[in-house]
C-alpha cells in the first residue's frame, strides 16, 4: 500500500500550540531498518518491545509513512479495560478488509463461516456457517483456522496489533496460532510492554518463531543524553539545544521519548529554557518534579479547557477505555457533550482513538487528569459510570465491576465482579475470571457468607482451567482470612495442595496441605477422599511407598463404598494411575471403566484413560497406552477438560520417544514445552524426551541441558519416575563421553531414589545403564548385586519394559565375565522383549552389544547385526548411534556405505553435512564433532568447509539453526 507522508503541525500554530512530536525520528534508526527489511519479506514476525512512551507506536507510524507497495494495512488495538472478548483486537483489525475480501471470497472453504457472527460487516462475503462440533477447543481452533484462511486470502497483508499487553487470553492465543504458521501473504507486526504482561510472556506461552518466515525482536531503548539533545531540537524546529539542558531533561526524565515530548509541553518557554546554561537549567527543571510531571502538563491543559470539557475530560480519565461522545457525556452529565469533546481535542487533552471513540494519548495521560480528582469526585464519577454502563447492551461486566469497586458499592462489585469472572469462564479466559476472584476475596468488605463461595470458586477454576493468573498465593492468603468457614478452609487448602503439585518446588508443601485439608474436610467426606486420593499418588516426590500405601488403601476402600458414579470415577482415576505406575497386576485384571452419563461422570473417565496411560508409559504396555490416549483425549474434549488433555500431550510425547516415532517429535515436544513450561509434571517429562532426543543425537550440552529440568536433581520435588529416567538419560549421557566418575554419580542418584520409594519398576531405564556404569567403573560386585535387586524387586509385576531391561542387564554382566553364549542368548531375549512392546531404540543398542558378543564367533553374523542397526539409528534420527556402528563396522572391514557426501547432491547439504552443520550451529569444535560422528578431525574440517559454502556463509558465527531448515 502506497501512503503519503502526514503533514505535521508547526511548532506554533495561531493558537500558539507546541508541535505535539518530533517530525523526525530520534534514535531509532537501526530499529526502523530492520522493521522495512522484515515486513515486505513475507511471511514475517516482529515484536516490537519497550517501556511505556518510549516509541512503539512512533516506530509502527513511521513504518506506515514509507512506501510499502503492495501491503494492506490491517490495524488492531487492545485496551488497559477489557471484556474478557477473546479475539477482539485482531477482529477490530479485520472490520476494514470488505474491499479485498469482495475480490477474494471465492477462495474461502466453509470453515471461514464461523467469523460472520463475529464480523457482520463481512458477513455477506463468508459462507454459512458449519455447525459447531459442541467441543469448546475445537470450535476454537476452527475459528482460528478460519481467521488464519481469511488473512490468507487478502493478498499481501501487514497485521499490526499495538498494546499486546492489554489483550484478552483469546487475542494472545490467536495471535500465537498465526505467528506460529503464518499464511505466505501475511506480515506480524505486536508492540507491547513486557513489564505489563500477565506474567512477561506477551503471547501468553513461550513463542519461539518457526522455521521458513522473517522474524525479528525489536528492543527500544530509553534515549541517551545525545539523543534527548537531537529530539528536544527537533520538537522545536532546529533550535540549538545546551548541552547542560540536554544532560538535566535527561536525568529527569530518564530519556523516556513521550515524557521529554510532555516536559517540553509543561515549560512555559522551552525555546527559551533550551539555551540555558547549567545553573539554569537546573532551576528551570527542578521547577517540574519527574514524578508528577505528566500531571504538571495535563494539569495546565485542563486549566485552559471549559469546565464542561473538563467534566467530560475527567469522565474519560474514569472511564479509563476510550468512549463515544455520547457516553462520555452522560457520565459527566452534561448536555453539550459534542462542543466538550471538541475542545478537549483541540487543547490536545483527548484524541480520537478510532472511528468515534475518544481517549488520551497514552495511559500516562489518563492516570494523571485521573490523579487531579479528589476522592469524592472520583466516587462520584465511578457510580455515574456504574449507571451509564449498566444500560450498555451487552453489559461490559469487567467495567461495571471495576467502577462498582471504586464508587464503594460493594453489593454492586460483588454481583458484578461474579458475573464477570463466570462470563470468563464461558469464553475460555480463565486469567480474567481467576484475576476478578481474587480481587474480590481481598476486599474486605465483601460479607463473610460471600467469601466461602468466591473462595472455593476460585480454586475450582484454576484446578481446571490452564490459562490462568496464578491464584496460590491468593489461597494461601484465604487460609488466614477469618470469614472462612472450616469447611471452605478445607476445600481451599485441597485445590491449593492440588495447584502446587503442579508448580516447581511445590510437592512436598503440597502434601503437607492436603493433608491438612483432609482433616479439615470431616464434613464434606467425598471431597476428603479425593484429597486421599491425591496423597495416594506413588509418584509424588521421595514419601516411600510404605507410607504412600496406607492412603491408597483408604482410596480403594471408599471406593467401593461409594454410589456416586463420578465420585466413584474420581478416585477411581487417581487409583488406578498410581498402582499402574508401580506394576501392580491387578489393575488390567479389574478394569474398571464404566460408561458415563453426565460431563462430570466423563470428566472422571476421561482422568482415568490419560492417568492409566502415563503409568503405561513407565510400565511397558504401549499399545494399550496408544488407545488409552486416544479415548482419553476424545473424552477431555467432549466435556471440556484442558488440564486433562494436556497430560495426556505429554504423555504421548513420551509415548512417541519409546516407541520410535521420532519424526517430528523434537518439534513437538518444544512447543509443547511453551504451552505448558509452567506446569512442573508435564514440562519435565518434556524435558525428558528433549533430553533424550539430543542425547541420541550426541548433542551432550543440549541434553545435560534439558535432563536437568527433569527433577533428576530435587527428586523430593519431582514426578519420580521422570526423575529416575531423568538420571538415567543424564548417565548414558557421561558414560558416552567415557565421563565415568560423573555417570557413577548419576546413577547412585537415580537409585537412591528407586530404593527410598521402594518402586524398582522404575529402574526400567536405569538398570542397564547403571550396569553398564558400575562395570565401566570396576564395581562388578555392586553391577551384580543391583541385578539381584532388580529382579526381586519386580517379580510378580506387571510391567514388561522391566524384564526386557533384566534380561539386558544379566546380559551386561554375562559379556563381562567374558560368558559371550551366555550374553548373546540375554541380549536377544531383551531384544524380543522391547520389539514386541515396541521399543525399537533399546531394542537397536541391545541388538549393538549382541553383535559386540558375536565378533569374535560369528564375524559375518555380527556385521550383518550392525549393518541394520545403521539403517535403524539412521531411521531414528540417533544420529551419534549410527556414526558408532558405522566407526564398528569400519573397523572390523564391512561394507555398510556411510551417509557422506556424494555426487549429485550440488548446492544442498548431504546428510553427513547436515549432521555436521547442526552440530555447527549448536556451537561444537571440529574435535568435538569427530567424537560425536566417529571421525577424524580432518574429514570434519572439510565437511564443514563444503557446509559454509553451500549456505552461503563466511564463518561458523553466522551458521543459524534456520539455514538447516
């Protein structure tokens, strides 16, 4: 789109106004290349970050004043006082589309249907609406779908959404779904600041931009004293500026570009004042204190305003989201609302945000005609707001709640505050719904009968929900609060001890607090059981399963007793987990899974397919777990369950690393690490897999990188499991690196933990490993009496992966005893055993130390084993595996071909150059390579000679992981 450059205002105008901004840019340069450098280069992403006033938007204008050819320019904003309206912003961005659309409508699928309830004004362009599928998450990922086909039909499209800090939950999810896969046609462009944003991540989950599109992080900066010196000169047309001016308007105003604009606004005679030496500046400055300088400014703006345009000026600052004229003056109460607003625009107090709607320049702005206020007024104006809004269709219930809170009608605020929290709920914006509960707990005016309910709502949304503000602390503060009842302390303590398993750290003040709970919960029995049920968990931290079991039993007991359905659903689902984890046999033997009836009833069903699927995980049952996972996410769906389904994503990421599905998987796992990186249990079973992807790879920084997250190191604190495999992971990573010393370490660690909880199923990856090691080390006796503890320990267990690791086990020892028969007849019993589960990765390094046994017998036999092995690792992506059987085969004469570089691949990368770039970009020296591939530090340097070459690059430095794609 082509633009002409705005004319701007002159410094003095006949009404004597100052220029309102610099008419150049200040300080920004490099910025605004990389952002005309990105933009046109489609797809693309661009965050824009910086503090409030220091020129997000400046920049956004400036780029918008160039000439950007063939782009449409779609332009949302989110607003400090929001409805929990998901999508609002990029929707707002999308109304002034109808002249592109109506020439590209054509090409639009059904699934575009879903968006003419939402944008009437293109309804006429979109075909009919599908039905809906009545499962939340789906319709939601059709919308985005829909969202994502509509840009994509636009033709060349610049997407810019400004105040991202603002944005409801839907907005931030919206924005992650088409920055994460934009169409080709579609540019990005979010300004935020990052110290607004629920939690510092400005999408809501961890962003990292994929492969294949521009990208770019723009940071601005504060100006430096050179830089506020150039800007005050060009605010007043070239005047010559002091350097001692220019030093004190910096320290004072901490070179934030919008304040230096509104000091200079402030000053009398900034022309003057600007060629003062030091002593005077100093006094003209220390006249304006930095900390209500903005309120100096609009103070003296508002003096020169009429009182009606002042009435309608603090109505706004009340309002605090932009307005039409028409409410504004009903807020204020005044009739001439129209010859009001006109002067506030003119004396630069208000500006029109968008197409009839009027607000201040920035928040600043707001916050300081609101400062000017004494708290009657203030009341006053916040219950005249209360009124307005209530007769607004739809009622915007946040607005009514945050008025009904500031005019002091507490009976308001409460019923408000309620109603808008569960209107959040219904659209998915569990921050907004749990960020409004919290607030209204800590009033203390809200009356004692009030507080249990509000109390115990709020932890029943954010034990379902996953999009939420962290409310802990908030019911933690509950518990000392005075109005709450024992039997809503009770079920506070219960959804608290549930919210801290889930946090980093929180196990064992998680248990602690359930059990109080417990005790707490004499009235209220099924809630108290389910608390039972939680500490009956066998994989919660280092408590022994001595002590685990008691609950447990407690759990099964009650169970049996129970009439309810989904109560009896409800425990049934934690019990059932916790004794699969452990091998227990007579959970498939009693499958208990009844056919729901009701959401609640499937809820429970659903916890139940995901919780015995994980277990199956550990345990060795894959293809159960594989259909498990399948019905349990169908189930979570259809009743609405996040937290649910997203344990169940996890678990078959795990699932995929066990049983070879590698493709992809490393990609999948990181973005679900993004999603779900404050969720303790699913993030380090992610870094698990991530771990031992990398560790396959001989990535070894990575790896350590990643294991060390699993809870390998704060067992106390961990899913055990995860911790044990974790430890493992970390000592196959060490004995690879013939790092001995340090893989003992891991390994007494990891079986520190196995015989404290007193679970040896969850040995499964530790055992051959840990063999491995001690016989590495000398300590035979310990590899052999480990053995011996291993097999008594699962005997009777129902857990097949721990038999196949036995049998590698006594096969580990048989080959260093020199017993090779012996050895060769375990390993291909541990072989068996992992292909039928499947297992193909352990199977393949079994299968490795069985053609290791053969060599000395049946040579034809064990190159034709490590021939295959090459195609399996390959096949698997366990890079460093395949370079060790190739370096074998080598090395005893076979004729396996190797994956260099060969004639015909011309500019492209061979496989052996892509694995020797990746390990570029992941920073390792030619020697390090040659050790991870098996080759010699020559061949590695002309490797990576060709790999610069072919991508186009001078030096190792500027190898990105993005010229691998």
């Amino acid at each position: 789109m082509s633009r002409t450059p705005k004319s701007r205002a002159r410094r003095c105008d006949p009404g004597g106004l100052m220029r309102t901004s610099s008419p150049v840019l200040v300080g920004r340069g490099d910025q605004l290349g990389a952002l005309r450098a990105a933009v046109p280069n489609q797809p693309a992403v661009v965050m824009i970050e910086g503090e409030a006033g220091v020129g997000k938007s400046r920049l956004v204008r400036e780029l918008l004043d160039t000439d950007l050819g063939p782009l449409s320019v779609l332009m949302g904003h989110c607003q400090p006082v929001g409805e929990p309206f998901p999508y609002g912003a990029v929707l707002e961005a999308l109304r002034d589309c109808t002249d592109r659309l109506a020439r590209n409508h054509s090409r639009l699928s059904p699934v575009s249907g879903v968006l003419g309830s939402l944008l009437p004004e293109l309804a006429g362009y979109l075909p009919a609406p599908l039905p809906s599928t009545g499962d939340p998450r789906a319709d939601r990922h059709r919308l985005f779908r829909a969202l994502r086909e509509l840009l994509g039909v636009l033709g060349p499209v610049l997407l810019i959404v400004e105040d991202l800090h603002w944005a409801d939950d839907g907005s931030r999810q919206l924005l992650r779904f088409l920055m994460g896969d934009p169409p080709a046609n579609l540019s990005i462009v979010v300004t935020y600041r990052r110290e607004d944003v629920p939690g510092g991540v400005p999408l809501g989950s961890a962003y990292r931009p994929p492969t294949g599109i521009t990208s770019a992080l723009l940071e601005l900066e504060p100006l430096d004293v050179a830089e506020v010196r150039a800007l005050t000169s060009a605010i007043l047309d070239g005047e010559t500026v002091s350097a001692e001016f220019a030093a004190k308007l910096h320290e004072r105003t901490a070179g934030i570009p919008f304040v230096v604009e509104e000091t200079l606004r402030a000053l009398r005679n900034p022309a003057g004042a600007v060629h003062a030496d030091g002593a005077t500046a100093r006094r003209l400055l220390d006249n304006v204190d930095v900390p209500v300088l903005l309120r100096d400014a609009i103070a003296e703006r508002l003096a020169a305003l009429p009182a009606a345009a002042t009435r309608l000026v603090e109505a706004a600052a009340v309002l605090g989201a932009p307005a039409s004229a028409e409410l504004l003056g009903d807020v204020a109460e005044i009739s001439e609302s129209r010859a009001a607003l006109t002067h506030a625009l003119t004396g630069h107090v208000l500006h029109e945000v968008d197409a009839r709607r009027y607000g201040f320049r920035h928040a600043l702005a707001q916050q300081a005609v609101y400062d000017t206020l004494s708290g009657p007024d203030r009341q006053e104006l916040h219950r005249r707001a209360v009124e307005v809004l209530d007769r607004v269709e739809p009622r915007p219930l946040v607005q009514l709640a945050e008025h009904s809170e500031r005019a002091g009608r507490t009976s308001e605020w409460l019923r408000y505050g309620e109603a808008a929290a569960d209107r959040a709920v219904e659209n998915g914006d569990a921050g907004t719904a749990t960020a409004l509960l919290q607030r209204l707990l800590l009033d203390p005016a809200v009356p004692v009968a009030d507080v249990d309910r509000l109390a115990i709502k709020l932890g029943q949304v954010a034990h379902q929900g996953l999009d939420q503000l962290d409310p802990t602390e908030a019911l933690e503060r509950l518990l000392s609060d005075r109005r709450l009842s024992t039997a809503a302390r009770g079920q506070v303590r219960h959804y608290r001890g549930v919210l801290l398993i889930r946090q980093a750290g929180g196990i064992e003040e998680a248990r602690s607090e359930l059990e109080r709970a417990v005790a707490d919960l004499t009235e209220l029995p099924e809630l108290a059981a389910r608390g039972e049920a939680v500490l009956g968990l066998s994989y919660l931290g280092m408590t022994p399963m001595s002590e685990v079991q008691p609950w447990l039993d407690s759990v099964s007991r009650a169970r049996a007793a129970e009439t309810d359905l989904e109560q009896k659903m409800a425990l049934y689902a934690n019990e059932v987990g916790s004794k699969m984890h452990t091998g227990d046999p007579s959970v498939l033997a009693e499958w208990d899974f009844r056919p729901a009836s009701t959401s609640g009833e499937l809820r429970q069903l659903a916890r139940a397919h995901c919780n015995l699927a994980d277990a199956m995980t550990t345990t060795g049952h894959f293809s159960r777990c594989a259909d498990l996972l399948r019905d349990g996410l169908r189930f979570a769906a259809e009743c609405g369950a996040p937290f649910t389904a997203s344990t169940a994503h996890a678990t078959r990421t795990r699932l995929d690393w066990m049983t070879g599905n590698w493709d992809g998987l490393a990609d999948r796992a990181s973005s679900l690490l993004d999603e779900y990186r404050d969720l303790f249990p699913l993030a380090s079973e992610l870094c698990l897999v991530l771990g031992s992807l990398a560790m396959a790879r001989g990535e070894w920084a990575e790896a350590t990188s990643y294991l060390t997250e699993t809870g390998a190191f704060a067992p106390e604190e961990s899913i055990t499991p995860v911790a044990v495999a974790g430890c493992a992971a970390l000592a196959r990573t060490m004995l690879a690196q013939d790092e001995i010393t340090r893989a003992c370490v891991d390994v007494d660690r990891g079986l520190a933990i196995v015989r404290t909880k007193g679970v040896w199923v969850w040995a499964t990856e530790l055992g051959p490993v840990a063999v491995a090691t001690f016989l590495a080390a000398g300590r035979e006796t310990d590899a052999e009496t480990l053995i011996e503890q291993i097999a008594g320990g699962i005997e009777g267990r129902d857990a097949p992966m721990a038999f196949a690791a036995l049998a590698w086990c006594r096969g580990l020892l048989a080959e260093a005893r020199g017993r090779f028969d012996t050895a060769i007849s375990l390993f291909r019993e541990a072989v068996d055993r992992y292909s039928a589960l499947p297992a193909p990765y352990p199977a393949a390094l079994v299968a490795e130390r069985e053609a290791a046994c053969l060599l000395s017998s049946d040579h034809e036999k064990a190159a034709e084993i490590l021939s295959a092995l090459v195609d399996t690792f390959d096949g698997l992506g366990a890079t460093r595996d395949a370079a060790r059987c190739r370096h074998q085969l080598r090395s005893i004469g076979g004729g396996k071909p190797s994956r260099r570089g060969r004639r015909g691949y011309g500019d492209e990368l061979s496989p052996r150059e892509q694995e020797v770039a990746r390990l570029l970009v992941a920073g390792h020296t030619n020697r390090k390579i040659a050790d991870v591939l098996f080759l010699s530090p020559r061949t590695v340097e002309q490797h990576a000679a060709r790999v610069l070459r072919k991508l186009g690059v001078s030096s190792r430095a500027e190898l990105q992981a993005e010229d691998l794609a």
